[in-house]
C-alpha cells in the first residue's frame, strides 16, 4: 500500500526529501516545475503551505508536513504526529517601535493574515480587536494607520526593524509538523507508524 505525502512548496520540501533521501538512500527530487513525485512507493504532492492540511484533511494526501501556524489558523482536523522542528518561527504581535499606546486602548485594530490566531489571543485577553485580513506587506499597516499593531511570522525580526516595528508579545512558536488523515491512519496504520519511526530514526542519528 503506498502513501501519498503532501509537502510545502520551498525549503521545507527540501529539507524533508532530504530525510527521504537518507531513509532511502535515493535521490527524492521534484523536477523543474512538476508538482507530483513518485518513488519508492511514495507519491509526494508539492503544494503551497496554506494548502497542505486541505489535502490531508480531505484524504487527498494520507500524511503531511505543515508549519503549526497553519494548523492553527485553519484549525485543521488532521492528526498531529510529530514536530519536525524545521522552520522555526513565531507568531507575535508587532507595532511601530517605542509606542505602547496600543495597550491603553480600548478597542485596537490588527492587521493579519492570521485572523483566527489573532482573534483568539485578544479575546484571551478580554482586549476586543477588529482585524483586518491583509495577505502581504503586513508590515505597512501600523505605519500608515491602517492598524494599531500587526499579528505576523517572524523568523529573525530583521523585516520589522527595517520597517521602523518591534515584537511586542509573542503568542506562539511554530515550526513544520508531520500530519495524517485520520481515516488514512485507521486504513493504513502499519505504514504511517513504519514511516514515522524511519523518520525519527534519521533525527536520533
């Protein structure tokens, strides 16, 4: 029986055929633009990161690799097997450098492409927030007043300190986590758990 694995497009992808590559010791590489890869009895789907989980979820793929950011904003109904702990980051808020004057407001506006993470840790908080989605350029909002402050990722902070932002709070860490239908891992037990322990094998050597 052979699964069918869905991964991010970019650098997790590669550092997750890379792993492949060791457990089988064959070249696992998705060539020029094609978006399917088979080999070893693997089907590898190269997908966007937002949409991995869609393919999980809905058995288009039986496992995943996707960062816990997404897990969370989409509030994926898949099965959390491990962290891979690739693609290390953050999910804080961030505002214009020095200024606090978020904090005593009463009602503050975010900008985000995390709209649930977002809504979710304001209203923790008991701090009632109006989000907005944006998609890119998230950095842009607080500094021509479209927002109080952003909820974003950040790796290294360096694009907030170039735009004149600071990490105000930070709501969580994320980093790539392998994932699996819950149905594909009733119906193909045996070889999600005989990958996952291959895989795990790799990260102790």
């Amino acid at each position: 029986m052979s699964l069918t694995i869905a991964l991010p497009k970019g650098r997790i992808a590669e550092e997750v055929l890379n792993i492949f590559k060791k457990i089988f010791n064959e070249d696992f590489e998705f060539e020029n633009r094609k978006l399917i890869l088979r080999k070893a009895g693997f089907t590898f789907l190269n997908v966007r990161n937002w949409d991995v989980a869609a393919y999980v979820e809905n058995q288009a793929a039986d496992i995943g690799v996707v960062g816990f950011d997404v897990l969370e904003e989409l509030e994926s109904d898949v099965l959390e097997l491990m962290d891979l702990g690739l693609g290390k980051c953050r999910v804080s808020v961030a505002g214009i450098k020095g200024d606090e004057s978020y904090k005593d407001k009463t009602e503050i506006k975010v900008a985000s492409k995390l709209q649930n993470i977002a809504k979710k840790y304001f209203s923790k908080k008991g701090i009632p927030a109006s989000v907005i989605k944006l998609n890119g350029s998230i950095e842009l909002a607080p500094l021509v007043g479209l927002s109080d402050v952003i909820v974003d990722i950040v790796e290294t902070g360096s694009t907030l300190k170039e735009n004149g932002l600071e990490e105000k709070e930070v709501i969580m860490s994320s980093s790539a986590r392998l994932i699996a239908n819950k149905n594909s891992f009733i119906e193909k037990k045996e070889e999600i758990i005989d990958i996952l322990e291959k895989v795990k094998a790799v990260y102790g050597a």
